[in-house]
C-alpha cells in the first residue's frame, strides 16, 4: 500500500478542519452558542485543529513506517496551509456582506 491514499485524506481533514471554526457559532465546536463570535475565538479554534491535524498526520506516518524528525519550519509550513485552507472559511463568515437575515441581533 501506498502512502497516497492517506496523505489525500489527510490534506481533506486539514481543509475540513480549517473551516470548521468559521462554520459554527459555538465555541470549541461543541460548547455554548455565542451570538457573533468573535475572530479571537475562530483563530484560536483554528490554531487547536490545526495542532490535531499535525498530530493525525504524525501518527499516520507512524503506521506506515518510521517518521521523521521535523525541524521548526515543518510546523510554520504546516499552519501556513492550515490558513490557506482556511480562506473559503473565512470569506464566508468574515468579508462577505452580511444580509439582513444574518444582521439581526
């Protein structure tokens, strides 16, 4: 077996999990609804999934063999796709223009 499989599976968690904190109004995904929550939040949220992602993807290269050491710029090039995945996410929720349905208080 190939190590293609699951690296595409992989990088489908990491897009899915990137836009995860832009899709929902509750914090950490699972706690209390907050009316707008703020980017803080969605930033942090976004931070934590990105940290699972990286760990997942640790562990699958584990099952498939030995892993490899990473340096510092591993986990810089790691966030910054986190963030570039985050972009459809963010657009959405954040630069858009907000319609009177979604404007009410």
């Amino acid at each position: 077996m190939s190590g293609a499989g699951p690296g595409w599976a992989l990088l489908l968690v990491g897009f899915i999990a990137a836009n995860l904190p832009f899709l929902t109004d509750r914090l950490m995904l699972v706690g209390p609804r907050r009316a707008p929550k703020a980017l803080g939040w969605r930033l942090l949220e976004l931070l934590l999934l990105s940290g699972l992602t990286i760990a997942l993807g640790m562990l699958i290269e584990t099952r498939l063999g030995q892993r490899a050491p990473q340096g510092w710029e591993f986990y810089v090039a790691a966030l910054c796709l986190m963030v570039t995945f985050a972009f459809p996410g963010f657009v959405w929720r954040i630069l858009r223009k907000q319609s009177a349905a979604d404007a009410t208080p």
